[in-house]
C-alpha cells in the first residue's frame, strides 16, 4: 500500500468515524454532539505518510490524478450538500415563521459538510487504487 492510499484510508475511516460518533453521541448531548466532529483534526496525521524517506518517491502522478478526482469529488458533493441543506434549513425556517435560521443548524451543516466531503474524497480513492487492474 502506497501513502496516498494510506491517506486516503486515514481520510475515509476518520471521516466516517466522526460522523459515527456524533450519530452515537446525539440522543445524550444534543448539540454537543458537534464537538466529536474534532476527530477530523486526525485528517492532519496524513502528512506523516508523505515524509520523504530518501531518494523514494512517495507520490507518483498517478498519485495526483487520483486525488484530483477524489478532492473534485468530495468538494462537489459538500458543496451540493451545503447548497441543499441551505436551501431545506430556510425553506422550513419560513414555513414555520421563523425569524431567522438556528445558528446551531447552520453549525452542523457546516461540520456535516464537511465530514462528508472528506468521506467522499477518501471513499473516491480507495475504489480508485482499490480498482487499478495492476501493481502499484
């Protein structure tokens, strides 16, 4: 296993594991629930798999198409979620006549958001390199 797959596992297993643990914590804290979207702080430990080790190559180009197409991916999906949720959180804001949008929705449309984008990028690669037909 090469390090962009290993980064690509780290980003799929933290970013469900996240929101696994908020699904989990709601029923007892509510809102508090967020502060487990803090797992994602763990996405940094991906450039422990980039350190050179030599002369090795650790990412090759095939390395950067794939995460191309999984950060294309991943940004389209949040931004489509972001852009849906948006649209859902006000259209219920008004039908029920409230003034303005729950600060607290908004927060956790931006934390799902952004778990998803990173589940969908890691999810993207792992089929990418998981699919190659051949060694890497």
């Amino acid at each position: 296993m090469n390090a962009g797959e290993k980064i690509a596992w780290l980003e799929l297993v933290t970013s469900l594991s996240a929101i696994a643990a908020v699904t989990a914590l709601y029923p007892w804290l509510g809102n508090g629930a967020t502060g487990a979207f803090g797992l994602l702080g763990l996405l940094g430990a991906a450039a422990l798999f980039t350190n050179k080790r030599g002369a090795a190559v650790v990412l090759d180009e095939r390395d950067s198409v794939i995460h191309q197409r999984g950060l294309r991916l991943g940004v389209f999906t949040g931004w489509m979620l972001g852009f849906m949720g948006m649209i859902a959180i006000v259209l219920w804001a008004s039908s029920q006549r409230e003034p303005a949008v729950p600060v607290a929705w908004l927060t956790w449309l931006v934390w799902v958001q952004f778990a998803v984008c990173y589940a969908v990028k890691g999810f993207v690669e792992v089929r990418s390199y998981r699919g190659a037909g051949h060694a890497s």
